[in-house]
C-alpha cells in the first residue's frame, strides 16, 4: 500500500467512527504534512482519493471538509420515507396548516427555520428594480394587453436561451409566462385532470402539489419516494395497472422536502413508463438552477419525445420571489394551458417580465448562480453537522444534492406539530412533517431551511431545536 492510500485508510477510519463528523474541516495540507512528517504531495493525493470515495469535499480558499454523504450509520437517509404507498385521499386539507405556517414566520421576527422561501440576502434586488424603474418609463407598456399570454416575446427569448445554455433546446412558442410556478402547476393539471381524477404523487411532496390537487377537487395518491433516487417506479406502475390515474406530479431535481436529484436513467426509465400509460406528468423544476454538483442537472422534459411532460418552472428561488414570475413549458397541452391562463388571470405583469429579460441580458446570471449555490452547499454542510451534533440519538437527515431545505426524521415519540407550538413560543420556525402528505405518514418529521446566512441566531435557533427535540422524545 502506497503512503497516501495509508493515510487516506487512517483519515476514513476516523471519520467512520465519528472523530471527524459531517461538516467538519479536517487538518490543512500544510498541517497534515507536518503532523504525519510527509510531503504535501502525499497529503493532496490522499485528499483526493478520499474525495473520490465521497468521504471529503474541497471548498475554495477554505480547505478540505467532511462530505455531506460521510454520515455515521444512525444519521443516515434510509428511512425518510415510507415503504409502500399510501392510501388515496379523500380529500386533501393541508392548506390551512400551511398557511397558518406561513403567517407566523412574519411574527415578530421569528427565525425562519420553517420558511419555505429561499432567503432573498443573496438576491440582486435593486439591480432587478433599476431595470423596472427603466421599464416601466415606457407609456407603451401600460396597457393590459402587453401582459396577455403567453407573455413578453423577449422574456420568452431569454428562457429558451437559458435552457440552451444548459444542453435542452426549448422552442420559445412552447412557453406560457405565469404569475410564479404555483400557477403554471395549478394551469397545467387543469389542463390534463378534472375533479375526482386520482393525480399520484411522490412521498412526501411540495405541499404546492398538494394545494393544486385540493384547489382542483381532485384526489391524491402518494407513492413511495427514495431519499436519494425518487419515486419508486416500480410501485407507480403497479398503481398504475391497478386504478386509473390522471397525472403524475413529480420534482425530479432537489425536490422539496428531501433534496435528492433523480439519476438520469431514472428520469428515463418514469419518462418511459408514464408516457407509455398515456399518463401525463407534471414536472416541478423550480430548484434547478440550485445544483451542489458540476453540472446543471437534466429534466423529464428531455427525455419527452411525445409531448407528455409538462414541465413548470420560476425564477423565485433562483433570482427574485418578489416578482412572482414563472412559465410553463406544457407540450401537446400548450393551447389548452394558454387558454386556462387567460381564463384565470388574464395577464402575468409585463413590468417585471421586461427587468428580469432585461437582467438576464446584461448582468451575468451565471455568476450570480454560482454565488448562490456555493452559500448553500456550505450552508447546508453546515446545517447537517449542526443536527448531527445537537438532535437526539435516532435521528436522521437527508443529503441534499441542491436546493435550501434539510429533511429531518426525529424519534417516534416526538410529534412536529406539538415541537412546533414549543419553538413558535421562542420566535423559531420549523416545517412540521404535516404539511407534506395527505397523511399523518411524517408527523415525527420536521424540514428546516437554510438559506439564511450562517450567524449566531441561526446556531442558536438549530441547538434550541435540538434539545426541544430531545426532551420530546423522552
């Protein structure tokens, strides 16, 4: 055995048995290279390989870190979540409890552990309102009809050219501009489903499918969801044959809550399946841009050769949530999605269409994104390490490959509805299992958000969690 590979054995041993825990940093080059008296050489190649095996990750200008996936065995992802499906609805009622949810955040200053919005620090906000301010100097623009659909012929430009950007040629006439994503989701299972259809989704979900679904009258059905791969493709097609289902709703990248990206074979292979059911399936592509990875990931819409993926998509957790700008890209359903978006809203804003086409022109997205993804990737990392320390013995966390949000499985004997009534008390958020199913499947789950800068209140908040959590499931 090679010098470096003995060392690289020495490090992992000691990260298996927690010495060095997710999140922490381990000795610099310089400093391992003085304690174990080899050359620097040898310590950046034991470093590498042990990033090769997934047990360390370098940041720039900071040093080599403990990986997101060098969990210890009792942290790990198996077991976020159910392991059959689970019965359809009758009705889904998760609405008030997440908008209940949502107004406490606003009290008070509450830490907004529970948010279920990016934090918007990292956003170029007065950038974004110059561009308006410009914009809206235009008496040509003030009519309402510059707004009607499918919307601003050079906003519609800038996204093709996006999705060109990152390797998926979109014809720009396939997009509809919508008032944010919830609304491109809501229009596009109008579009395929009517009330009483059956919509299956993953489990647990984005609440927003579920709202879609209730606001709709139709009726859920939640298959299992891998932490890490999906949904399970297997028990969708067993569903499948068993009862007629309307649609699929799916969020294949950095899904909300458990911030896994589904490998490509498997997008393929659901793709596949759903399209050869004639099932139309409805694509949530809101966080991806918000990759940890090296490459911006692929969609269900790329591998859709019969125009059944309706894929939506919005720049609020990218670039700003305040314009609420969102689009659809809805296949063989792109008439009828138009003409639902006339009939419900008539207009998207054309105002802060023009700003963000004309940011998206002018002032390097890209450099933007990249800023943001690396706050989050060392946010989370942070986050992780800071669970894994103060939550109690049992717990379990997800391995976000993107996205702002942590999945958090605490002991059976803690119940997230009450852990939230506690926190709320103290001015901290959290998003109780609840608010992800139809069910009471993760009433001991608990998703936590951070996007926010890392401070002190933030510490503070994630170990009060932690010991509120701890006295709950004694």
């Amino acid at each position: 055995m090679n010098l470096y590979e003995r060392l690289a054995d020495d490090i992992e041993n000691l990260i298996r048995k927690g010495v060095y825990r997710p999140g922490d940093r381990v000795p610099s080059v310089r400093q391992a290279s003085q304690q174990h008296r080899i050359s620097i050489t040898t310590v950046i190649r034991a470093y590498v390989l042990l990033e090769s095996r997934g047990m360390l990750e370098s940041r720039p200008q900071s040093g080599y870190f403990v990986s997101l996936r060098a969990q210890e065995g009792d942290r790990s992802a198996d077991g976020l979540c159910p392991t059959r499906p689970i019965a359809v609805s009758a009705s889904v009622d998760v609405g008030r409890l997440v908008l209940s949810t949502l107004r406490s955040i606003s009290v008070d200053r509450a830490v907004p552990l529970g948010s279920p919005y990016p934090d918007p620090e990292l956003f170029p906000f007065e950038k974004l309102n110059r561009y308006a301010c410009a914009v809206g100097r235009n008496k040509a623009l003030w009519g309402v009809t510059n707004g009607l659909p499918p919307g601003s012929p050079d906003l519609l430009r800038q996204i093709a050219r996006r999705y060109l950007e990152n390797g998926m040629t979109v014809d720009p006439n396939e997009i509809i501009v919508t008032v944010g994503a919830t609304e491109a989701i809501n229009l596009c299972l109008q579009a395929v489903a009517k009330a009483g259809d059956v919509i299956a989704v993953e489990s647990p979900t984005f609440y927003a499918m579920l709202h879609a679904i209730e606001r709709s009258g139709m009726k859920a059905i939640e298959v299992a969801t891998h932490p890490e791969y999906g949904i399970d493709i297997d028990e969708l097609a067993r569903i499948i044959d068993s009862q007629p289902i309307a649609a699929c709703m799916v969020m294949p990248n950095f899904q909300n809550p458990l911030g896994f990206q589904m490998p490509d074979e498997r997008k393929r292979a659901l793709v596949e399946l759903l399209a050869g059911a004639d099932v139309p399936i409805i694509e949530n592509g809101v966080c991806n841009e918000l990759y940890f990875g090296k490459a911006h990931p692929s969609t269900l819409k790329s591998f859709d050769e019969k125009g059944m993926v309706l894929h939506c998509s919005s720049f609020s957790k990218s670039l700003t949530a305040a314009y609420r700008i969102g689009w659809a890209l809805p296949g063989r359903y792109r008439d009828q999605v138009e003409k639902l978006k006339f009939l419900n809203t008539l207009t998207t804003p054309v105002i802060p269409q023009l700003a963000i086409a004309e940011y998206l022109k002018r002032d390097g997205y890209e450099h933007h994104l990249r800023r943001v993804r690396r706050n989050y990737a060392q946010q989370a990392s942070l986050m992780r390490a800071m669970v894994t320390r103060f939550f109690p013995a049992g717990t379990r966390i997800s391995s976000p490959a993107g996205g702002y949000v942590l999945w958090v499985e605490l002991p059976s004997k803690v119940d997230s509805m009450m852990l939230y009534k506690l926190l709320l008390e103290k001015r901290i958020t959290i998003g109780p299992g609840y608010m992800f199913s139809v069910s009471d499947s993760y009433r001991n789950f608990i998703r936590l958000n951070y996007s926010s800068p890392w401070s002190t209140e933030i510490e503070q908040a994630v170990i009060t969690v932690g010991k509120l959590a701890t006295a709950c499931a004694r």
